[in-house]
C-alpha cells in the first residue's frame, strides 16, 4: 500500500504553524531547549542563548548551562535537573533560579519549565521546555514585599489599624490592630453595627457627617473622636483617617484609611491646657502678692533702705520657693524642706533649732502661703527672737490632726524678753492674711521667755502637675 503523504496544502498550514509559533516565542522572548538524552545533544533557541548571554554559535552543553547558574543556586537546580531525568514520575521541571549571564556578568532571574519524555524501560529519551527571563517581574515582586514589610513595620511602630470599605460589593476589612483598638475579638465580622455603640450619639453624628461631606468633595475624611472599647468603661482617643474614590461618574466605589490611638496625645493636650490655666492663676496671685509684699512694707518700714531691704528679703523668699516648686514641676513640696530651707540662713544645723514632725506633702497653693509665713517667723527669730542671740533655740513642731488640719508649732526661747507689740506689723498681717487663704488659723503668744505661734490649716490633697 502506497504511503500516505500530506497534500501541498497541509504542508503550507504546517510551515505557516510553524511559523506563527516561531513569532510568537520571538515576540514573548521565550527560550526553548531540547535534550536527546540517548545522545546527549542538546539545542537551544537564539532566544534561551540570548537570555543566558552566550554567543548565537556557542556550542550547549550541560556544563555551560551549570557554570551560568547563580553559585548559590546551582546546587539544589542541578539536583532538580538530575531527579526529573530519574524517573517517569519525577519528569517534570520546575524552577525559578538566578543566573550569572557570560557576556555581561550581569544576574538575571529566570523560570525554567520542561517535561522529560521515557521510553518503555523508564529510561529518559527527550528533554524539552522553555527558559524564559522574569527578572523585571522578580524585582517588582520583590520591591512590593520590601514596601509591604516597611508599611506594616510602620503600622506596628506607629500602632495604626487599617481599615478598608468596598462600597459596591458592601464589603468591610478590618485589620487586628484596628480590631484591637476597638477591644474587639481577633476572629469575627467585620461589622459596624458592632463598634457605633461604643462611640457617643453626638460623636457617631460627628463621623457621618465627616462622611458625607468627604462624598461630597474630594473624598477626604480626617477626624478625632472619643469612644470606649468593647466590654469597658475606659474612654480612649482616635485619629480616623481615609480616602474615598470614585469611578467615572463619581460614585464612590472603596474607601481606604487608618486609624490610630491618639490618648497619650490628648490627655496631654489636657494636661497643658490645665497647666497653662494654673500657671495664668499663680501668675496672677504672685503679682497680686508682690504687690501686696511692696505696698505694705513700704507702708510700715520708717526708711525708704529698712523698706528696700525688707521688699527684697521677702521677694527672695518667694523666689526661694518658686525654686523649691520648680524641682517637683510645681506638684507641691515636702513641709520640712520648706522650713528648713528658710531657717537653714540661721544657724541649721548646730543644734540650735529642733524640727520635728511626719512626713507631710503640701500643694503648690499652700506650699508658697506657709514658705512666706516660715520666712516671716524666721526673719523675726533671727532679728529679733530666739535666733539673734547665741544661746536662743527653736522649736517647730507639726502633726496631723483626726480631722486632716495640719498644727505646726513654732516656740523660741532664750532670746531676748518679749514684750506684745502695740500694733500689729506687716508681718504679723501677712501670716494671718495667708492662713486665712487656706482657711486656717494663726494665734500668737508674745509670752515674756519667747515667742510661740500656734498655725493651723486644712491640709489639701497633692495634686499632680
């Protein structure tokens, strides 16, 4: 029987697709490589040697091909290479890998893909499969991942959630840092019908309206509200951040932003606002002071140099403790260091003046009244009292009552005789004055062996700066 042969026409669609295949890999850039394992011969499309680098007449062989493969790849894709030839089962070949290319030393990365053929004796027959450069996209992949790594490094450090709205499909996806901030569990919807009651009606409007003004212009959504995790009481602050597009007919399609914890941030935005409302009421109060301190020194001093010399002595006792203040960012100051830094000019120290008392803390307020009262009595005791003579002593004394009032005891002997004076001075009045300020008492005993005041006051509650 007469062999059958193609007709000129099957011929000329078999060489057109050929040729169509031809174009195609040229155009894509795909290398073909084609193994006869009974031989060993090997070809290789212009296309693979012009991936790998090699002239359009190097010879292939297996060891060219090896010594191209990045060192650090070669061995575990000769070992692929060498277990798909091993058996029918493991024929296939399937490997993206970098090689070092010969004319320009440049790395490259490339995805090899093949299939080996066996003969009824397992044995390997034909190798073939195509090399094709997929560099670009390796480092597309590889700068994405780098970029997703910083972001998500930056969300951590930055503790932001993430949120984002498919508006068409009606579809929301929370991160779990997003979750966390809300309190809620790591696995549940995504639903925010579960988070509007932990924010407050007021503030619910608040972000609605943010909302659909954003809708309305460029998309734009930035705003800060308070609300309570899920299952507390504890009112936390958040920056709410995003952006909404639209398609071409401008309706919003997705909405994408952030959300971070802003409390540490707001309470200290309160923290100074209380601040700078204390520090306008002291200001006021030392001015009010100073004034008081000038006018009526000036009103009682006989000299205008007694008066000059009495003015600064109590203003640098005020400064004194300003100072004392200022070390405990002006919280308040212990009692006894506010004594003893007055009566430490007069001799503290040697065994003259005793201080005894429990440790007590005063506020600001009333830390700067008893520092002027404790610089009146001791400017007294040393110019005129206990102090001015070697042999005086002083004792002060101080404790706490059942009903929180705080007694100090101030008692100074071996001075010179006392006598009551016919009218009370400036600081006789500036003592009383300041105990009346914190809702106290001063009581004075001019007793002929030394003067002793008796001081008491409600103590207030320490409060933090």
């Amino acid at each position: 029987m007469d062999s059958i042969r193609p007709t000129d026409a099957e011929i000329e669609d078999l060489r057109q697709s050929e040729e169509r295949l031809r174009l195609a890999i040229a155009e894509t850039g795909i290398g073909i490589w084609d193994v006869d394992s009974r031989t060993g011969a090997r070809r290789w499309s212009p296309e693979f040697k012009k991936i790998i680098g090699v002239p359009a007449d190097a010879v292939p062989s297996v060891d060219l091909f090896s010594a191209l493969i990045h060192p650090e790849d070669r061995d575990w894709v000769n070992e692929l290479y060498r277990r798909a030839y091993s058996s029918p089962e493991a024929g296939a070949y399937d490997a993206e890998f970098r090689i070092v290319r010969q004319n320009d030393g440049a790395v490259r990365w490339v995805v090899t893909t093949g299939r080996i053929y066996f003969d009824g004796d397992r044995l390997p027959v034909r190798g073939i499969g195509t090399l094709r450069d997929v560099h670009e996209r390796r480092m597309i992949t590889e700068e994405l991942r780098i970029s997703e790594e910083r972001h998500r490094l930056a969300i951590e450090a930055n503790r932001l959630g993430t949120w984002d709205y498919d508006m068409v499909a009606r579809v929301h996806r929370w991160s779990q840092e997003f979750r966390a901030m809300w309190g809620l569990p790591a696995e549940g919807p995504n639903d925010p019908a579960i988070i509007r009651p932990l924010v407050e009606p007021e503030d619910n409007r608040r972000v609605i309206a943010a909302w659909n003004a954003a809708m309305a212009s460029d998309g734009r959504i930035d705003l800060e509200y308070p609300h309570r995790r899920m299952g507390s009481d504890e009112v936390r602050w958040a920056g709410f951040q995003g952006q909404i597009f639209f398609d071409a007919q401008r309706k919003p399609v997705r909405a994408i932003g952030v959300m971070i914890d802003i409390t540490d941030r707001k309470l200290a935005e309160e923290r100074q606002r209380l601040l700078l409302g204390e520090l306008n009421h002291r200001v006021k109060n030392i001015f009010a002071t100073i004034q008081a301190i000038v006018a009526q020194t000036l009103r009682t001093a006989p000299e205008p140099a007694l008066a000059s010399e009495r003015i600064q002595a109590r203003l640098l006792a005020l400064s004194s403790t300003h100072d004392l203040l200022n070390t405990t960012s002006w919280s308040g100051a212990p009692l006894r260091s506010l004594i003893e830094a007055e009566l430490r000019p007069y001799g503290l120290g040697d065994g003259r003046i005793d201080l005894a008392g429990p440790a007590v803390d005063l506020d600001a307020e009333t830390t700067l009244a008893v520092g002027m009262v404790a610089h009146e009595l001791a400017t007294n005791a040393a110019k005129y009292g206990s102090l001015s003579q070697s042999e005086g002593r002083l004792s002060v004394r101080w404790s706490v009552d059942g009903t929180g009032r705080l007694r100090i005891d101030w008692a100074e002997r071996g001075g010179p005789p006392v006598t009551a004076p016919s009218r009370s001075g400036f600081g006789s009045k500036l003592i009383e004055r300041s105990l009346a300020d914190l809702d106290g008492t001063a009581e004075f005993d001019f007793a002929a062996t030394g003067l002793r005041v008796r001081l008491a006051f409600p103590i207030p509650r320490k409060r933090s700066a």
